[in-house]
C-alpha cells in the first residue's frame, strides 16, 4: 500500500513516516502544500493524509484540487484545530476522515487500514468518466450501448477512472492489480490495456486510454 503523508512539522512527519514504514506501508513524505500536489500528479496512492495547516498550499486547498482532477482516493485531514467548522469544511472539501491532533499513532494506523479496505474492498459505487458508467454490481461498462467486462479489466479500469487524467506507470499498475501474480509483465498489462481500448470503441465512449508498453498508461476524455 502506497500513502502521500503531507505535514510541515518535520519532527511528526519524520516520526509518522518511519512507523508507517515499519507497518509495510511504502511512504513518500513531504512538507507543504504544493509538493503534495505535485506528488499527486505523479503518482498513484491508497490513501493520502494531510496536515491542514501547511505553507504554501494549505490542506483544504489540496484537497480541493485533488477532487477537481477528479482523484477519489481517500484522504484523511490532520488538524490541530478542535473547532467543528474545520471538520465540517475538511469533509465539505471531499476528505473520506479526520483526526484532530495531538493523535495516537495507533488510531491514526486503524484510520489508514480502514481507508485502505475501502479502496481494495468490495465497493458498490457506480464509477462515471465522460459518457461511461462502470457497474460493479455486473461488471457491466456503458456509454452508447454496453459490454461486460472480465474481473481483471474491471479492476484496471475502476484503477484508471480513479485515477482519471493522471499518468499511471506500468510498476503501479502492476503492483496494484498482479501484486501477488508471478509472470505478470508489461506485456500483460499491455494485452489487458488493448482489450479495453477495444470495448470501450465498441460501445461508443468518449473516453480513451493513452500511454503504451513501458510508458505507462491514463485515462482521458476524446476531443471531438
């Protein structure tokens, strides 16, 4: 499981990520803002937890532009302000959870395990990009007409509308979705990646996958 831990106070940040770490967690620590979203348009996470007070960028104002691009994955706001208005703005803004500070580690850790079974749990939300609509329910993908799909191009392309605009490396997709698979290469990837590009043209989508073999792939809308 991969985490994005944003917060300024260098002592907890360095404190948090090295328990993280000890728990298995791989962690991209950072110290502001506009580094967060800069990690954010580079990679893909399980679950993203941000300090609301931070230089440059505030969390809320993260958060924000994490949910314009469209990012679903879920966010947990640290705040050392006890205040309900801050809750209420943090969960307004898109955030999945909040822990006000000073926190124990031990419940920060449960929040992350329970924002993580959300993500690679069972999860009934239909799922829209452009004119698609994924089911999870049937493992059905509609637009003009509909298709089904196997339970291995839901789950890539339930990872790529998540994740909508942003560029996914063959290592993250790979990680995420054959983790535990041995063989499994680009050229799988590449071969489920073609499968979709094939279904989603077939039911008249405005979408599409861009990227190839060793590039990694995302998922955008077609410009008419």
């Amino acid at each position: 499981m991969k985490i994005l831990f944003a917060e300024d106070t260098k002592d907890l940040n360095r404190a948090v990520t090295t328990v993280l770490q000890h728990e298995n967690y791989e962690v991209e620590s950072v110290f502001d803002g506009e580094e967060a979203l800069l990690c954010v348009g580079r990679n893909a996470y399980d679950c993203i937890v941000l300090d609301i007070m931070m230089p440059k960028k505030d969390g809320l104002e993260v958060l924000a532009e994490i949910r314009k691009r469209h990012i679903t994955v879920p966010v947990i706001m640290l705040t050392a302000k006890a205040e309900i208005e801050d809750r209420v703005a943090g969960l307004d803004a898109g955030a999945d959870d909040y822990l006000p500070k000073p926190f124990a580690m031990k419940e920060l850790l449960a929040r992350i395990r329970s924002a993580c079974r959300r993500t690679f749990g069972y999860n009934s939300e239909r799922l829209t990009f452009g004119n698609v609509e994924l089911d999870p329910e049937t493992l059905s993908l509609t637009a003009k007409n509909s298709i089904s799909l196997s339970m291995k191009e839901y789950e890539l392309l339930e990872t790529l509308i998540r994740n909508a605009d942003l560029p996914l490396s063959e290592e993250t997709l790979l990680g995420r979705l054959w983790r535990d698979a041995v063989g499994a290469s680009g050229d799988t990837l590449w071969l489920y990646v073609a499968y979709l590009r094939g279904k989603l043209a077939s039911i008249g989508s405005d979408v599409t996958i861009e990227g190839d073999r060793g590039e990694g792939y995302k998922l955008t809308r077609r410009i008419s």
